[in-house]
C-alpha cells in the first residue's frame, strides 16, 4: 500500500490535494505547510506523496500532495496510485485544484473524482493568470452546478488561501453539505453501471481501473469532457484582450523554422556562461586546496603519523578529494541554478515539444529529451527522472540512453581539453562544448533508434504536454534550491566515491613489480589498444580508474604522465597542454578524448542508479556496454580518418 492514514496527536483532520499537473498543488501545499518541495513544469514530476503539518485558525491540520494526474483510468503509476488513495477515503476532505486559465480539462478530472467521493473543496488556481488573460470565474455559478464549496485563490500571490481552508474545514466538520453533482449518463451506460455494483463509486472505479468495456469507457470520458466544457463555457467570462505575450513567445520558441535554433543559441549562451564563470573560482579552489597539502601534511607530521599513511591520506584521499571538489564545484554552481531557471520560467516544456517529432522518428517520445536535460546535471537526475515516461519500454530507452549525455562530472576534463587544443576564448569554448552536447543528443537518437528497431521494437506512444504559461522567476530561491538540493547533494556523493577511490590509485602507483609500479604496467598493458582509437593505454587507464567519479579522470592521466605517486593536480591550462603535448597529444587525441569521453561507461553512482530502476542486471550491463561500444567505434573512425586526409 502505496499511502496510509498518518497517525499523528497534533492533527486530527487530513486534506489531500488532487489536480492535474501545472495547476500550482505543490505551490499550494508549501504555503499551507511551510515545506519546500520540488515543483515541475510537466506531467508526473512529482512521483510521490508529500505530507506536511499546518494550522488555521487554531486548529492543526494534515495535508497530503498527490502526484499530479490527468485522468483516473490511465495505467501509470501516478495514476493508479492517485486513484486508489482517493478511493480508499482516508481524508477528511479532498481538494480538487484547478486551472483557472484551463477550467474545461481541470474540470474534467473534478467531475472523475466528485463521481467518486463527495466530500470535497474545489480550488481554482491561478486566477491572477487568469485575469490576465482576460478570463473571470463566476464562483457562485459553479458552486452552485457543482454543490460543493468553491475558493477562487492565487497560491503564488497568496490570495484566497485562508477562505480555502474555511471551506475545507467546513466540510470536513459536516457543516457544508448538498447534493454533489454527478454526471448522467444513456440508459444503457447507466444500467450497465448498476450490473458491476448497486454502489455507484464501486462501479465507476471498477470500469476506470479493469477496463473491461471499452464502449462503456469511451462513454464515459466523451460524456465527463462534454459536461466539463458546457460547464466551463457556463461559469466563464471572456473579454476580448490583445494577443497574449506567451504565445508571442512560442510563436518563436516553438516554431518549426525557428524553435531549434533558438533552443541552440540558448544552450550555447548557458554554456558560455557556465565555462567564464566557472574558470575562476576552480582555479582559487585549486589555490586554496594545495595550501590544505600543506596543512594536512605539517598535521600529520606533528602526531608522528607513519610515512606510508601519510602519503595514501595526503596524496592519495585528500588530492583526490580535493581535485573533485575544485573541478566539480565552480560548473555545477553556475550550471544548475541556470537549468533550473528555464524550468522554472517554463521553457524545459517546449524542449520536449520541440524534440518530440525526432524523438517519435526514433521510437520514443519528447519527455525523452527532459530526462536528457537532467542528465546534463547528473547521470543519476535523468535515470530516476525517467519515471515520467509512462511507457516501460520507452522509460527503459531513456534510462539506457541517458548515459550518452556528458554530466556535469565530466565537464571539467571536456572544458580543459577543449580550451587548451580546440579554443582561445571562453565563448569558442562555449560553442564547441554546445557541439559537443549536440554530438550527444544525435548520439542519443541514434541508440534510441538502434534500442527500438531490435531489443525494445516498438513505435512511440504519442502523449499529451501542456505548455505552461511563463512564469517570473524566483531567483533567490532558484539559487538556493540549486546549490543546496542539487549541486551539493550530487558533490557530497561525489566526494563518498572518489575519497575510495583515492587510496586504491595510491596503492596502485605506490605498489611496484619487477621495478615498475603496477599503474605502469595496466597502462603499457592498454596501449596497443588505446592506439587504436587514438588515445593511449595512460589515457584509457584513467579512465577505468575513473570509473567511481568521472571528475578523477584526466588528474589520473596526469599522474601517470608525470610519473608521480600522487595524483596531480590541475593547474593552469597553458602547463597542463605542455605536459599533455610532450606525452604525444595533438587535436586528434584531444577530439578521441572528447569522444570518448562524452562515450563510455556510466560512473560507479549511475550503474547503481540504473540497476535499482531497472531492476534487472541485464540491462545494467547494456547500459554500461552501448555507449562504451559507440565511443570505442566512433574513436576508431576518427583515428582513421586523421591518418588518411589530416
């Protein structure tokens, strides 16, 4: 059982919130609890059930957030699971949020849920929007068609809220109560109805969940959608207002000559930004981290630590960490806050519109591309993030191929590579890293492609993305969630794989046999190998040894060039090209390394990630295999190709 009834001696009274997704619940539910939850512009973001505590008026309430639905009889998870809590009816009173700007397809999973209970509280949101758009709710209309309380409110301006919850006590005390509409349907649906269950909800919810009269289904919905929209056009009033600036916008961001371009140019800006600004606080990191060898080596020193322990902690855990940290921090703290300002202004959306056709070309559908994005901050955000994607087959084609997109732990190595052999500036860095993401997603539709013409055949699901309005966004706290909830979190485990990791390199350089350390002879062991793809044993080596944190492994090369036994750090890029040069690199191993790079296995945390939502060792293992099986081909054709026409 997915929910329970929470057992709690400071409320004894507990709301649930039921809406479509982009109607504001989560929005809604912070202001009543104070809780900060994750909000999202696109169906099925909010995957789980959030409960919080809240007083009005005195008296101690609990609120649930359901995940945000379009329908009752759909088999998705969010769905069925919606469904069920409804049904079960361990709340006081359920209230129903809908879209003022969109009253006719709220209204429609309003009428599901008053079919199936009645004690409820209609909430129409963003009435603000709404008036802007120069649409006006008549409230007591619709209270008085539907028979149950109804609050006009904008959850964003905070305005309505308090009668909301008046009403919402009212009916769950017993003091409001009328006849709930419910819809009427032919004779012969209804007599139909009767046969599965004398008690209405029974019958409804066992023609919504088994889906065993498609005829009587299809009745059903056309019936629900045609009263919602004679409702709608009842309780609405619209003044005629110029052309709205959203669709001035996505007559733009979303049109088939301009959409895409526009979409490049934005990320090639992000990117630029990302690359500037990060340069800086990596390189005072740096600084600031090889005053802490000092530190940490006089420390140790003071207590009489032994040699070996202090070189495997001073050269080996904490150059490790040190290095993540100074490469990992500075992008993710630019980048994040970023991706999540065009989720929150309402753009991610219209990447998956815009994407969808190619994606559908593929065997898959649009939300694929916003799995992707997430991939951009971490392997790990896309994989979960496929639970979006109600298809299993088309989910399990996201998860395989979100590690075709280059996370952020490998930015650094690909932002270094391309500055010191293929870019003078930080805006052509910005470009090539904006190709280089492109390169991934043509990747990604290519394995996509590949995925569902063989193991997972099939044609894509069509689906159904509401545009969200644009919205203004909350800096501050865009800048804070980011940090806090995203950057930080995906550092701190980061930092758990690579301090590990660490020690094992420093055994592996420390250890010697027949007068070589053992990091030489795996790398001489590779060479043949990574010649061939262009690269060389040094480079595929770190790689492997990378395996736990994508961020350690060009130090890893840089260790094994210098022939230490500590891991170097990174330094100014003009050094670090001489030292790279001198041990055989040229623009063609810089652009094999990028490749491969962009291609190859998934870190340690994403191999975890992807068996926990597959479930299955199988395709864990293609999911380790494909990308790396694309790299290693497409650095063999690149090799090739420099040694016939460069």
């Amino acid at each position: 059982m997915l929910f329970k009834k929470p057992q709690t001696k400071d409320a004894d009274v507990r709301f649930i919130l039921v809406g479509n997704p982009n109607v504001g619940k989560s929005t809604l539910f912070n202001l009543l609890t104070g809780k900060k939850v994750h909000t999202g512009n696109w169906a099925g973001k909010t995957v789980s059930v959030s409960d919080g505590l809240g007083i009005h008026n005195k008296k101690p309430y609990l609120i649930s957030d359901l995940p945000g639905i379009a329908s009752l009889s759909s088999p998705t998870a969010e769905e069925m699971a919606a469904s069920d809590e409804i049904a079960r009816g361990h709340y006081d009173c359920c209230i129903i949020v809908l879209d003022a700007t969109q009253l006719a397809r709220s209204l429609t999973l309003a009428l599901r849920v008053l079919e199936i209970t009645p004690r409820c509280v209609v909430c129409v949101n963003l009435c603000d929007e709404a008036e802007k758009k120069g649409i006006t709710v008549d409230k007591n209309a619709l209270e008085f068609i539907l028979g149950t309380k109804v609050a006009l409110i904008s959850a964003g301006r905070k305005k309505g809220v308090s009668y909301l919850m008046d009403s919402a006590f009212d009916v769950a005390s017993g003091t409001f109560s009328k006849k709930v509409f419910t819809p009427l349907y032919s004779p012969a649906a209804e007599d139909a109805l009767k046969g599965i269950s004398p008690i209405r909800r029974d019958a409804v919810l066992t023609v919504l969940r088994e889906g065993r009269d498609d005829a009587l289904i299809c009745e059903m919905s056309e019936r629900v959608v045609s009263l919602a929209c004679k409702i709608a056009r009842t309780v609405t009033v619209r003044k005629t207002v110029r052309e709205s600036v959203d669709y001035k916008i996505d007559r733009v961001l979303c049109s088939p000559r301009f959409g895409i371009p526009a979409m490049l140019c934005l990320l090639a800006l992000v990117l630029w930004i990302t690359v500037s600004a990060a340069n800086y606080p990596s390189e005072l990191l740096a600084r600031l981290f090889s005053h802490g060898d000092t530190l940490l080596l006089r420390f140790l020193t003071a207590v009489n630590a032994p040699a070996p322990l202090v070189s495997a902690l001073v050269y080996g855990v904490w150059r490790t960490l040190s290095t993540v940290v100074s490469v990992m921090l500075p992008p993710m703290a630019v980048f994040f806050p970023f991706f999540t300002l065009l989720e929150e202004v309402g753009y991610l959306p219209r990447v998956a519109f815009n994407l969808d056709n190619a994606f559908h070309r593929c065997g898959s559908c649009g939300k694929q591309s916003l799995t992707m994005c997430m991939g951009l901050g971490c392997t790990c955000v896309g994989v979960t993030g496929s639970a979006i994607i109600s298809s299993r087959r088309e989910r399990l084609i996201a998860v395989l191929t979100n590690t075709f997109m280059p996370c952020n732990g490998r930015f650094g190595a690909l932002i270094a590579v391309i500055g010191m052999f293929l870019a003078s500036g930080s805006f052509s860095s910005g470009v090539i890293l904006m190709l280089t993401l492109v390169f991934a997603v043509l990747m990604t539709f290519l394995a996509s492609k590949l995925l569902s013409a063989t193991i997972l055949r099939g044609n894509g699901e069509g689906f159904i993305l509401e545009l969200p309005p644009y919205r203004r966004p909350r800096v501050f706290k865009i800048i804070v969630s980011s940090l806090i909830e995203k950057a930080l979190a995906v550092l701190l485990r980061a930092v758990s794989v690579a301090a590990p990791a660490g020690l094992v390199i420093w055994l592996f350089s420390n250890l010697t046999f027949h007068g070589a350390s053992i990091i030489s002879h795996l790398s001489s062991l590779l060479d043949p190998v990574g010649q061939i793809m262009g690269l060389d044993g040094t480079i595929l080596l770190a790689f492997i040894l990378g395996f736990p944190a994508n961020e350690i492994v060009l130090p890893i090369a840089l260790m094994i060039y210098t022939g230490g036994s500590a891991m170097t750090s990174l330094t100014a890029l003009s050094s670090l090209k001489i030292l790279l040069t001198s041990n055989g690199w040229s623009i063609a191993t810089a652009i094999s390394f990028i490749i491969f790079s962009t291609l190859h296995w998934p870190c340690a945390s994403a191999v975890l990630t992807i068996h926990k939502e597959t479930k299955s060792l199988f395709w864990t293992i293609v999911s380790i295999l494909l990308p790396t099986a694309f790299g290693f081909i497409l650095c063999i054709i690149v090799h090739f190709a420099f040694i016939l026409f460069a």
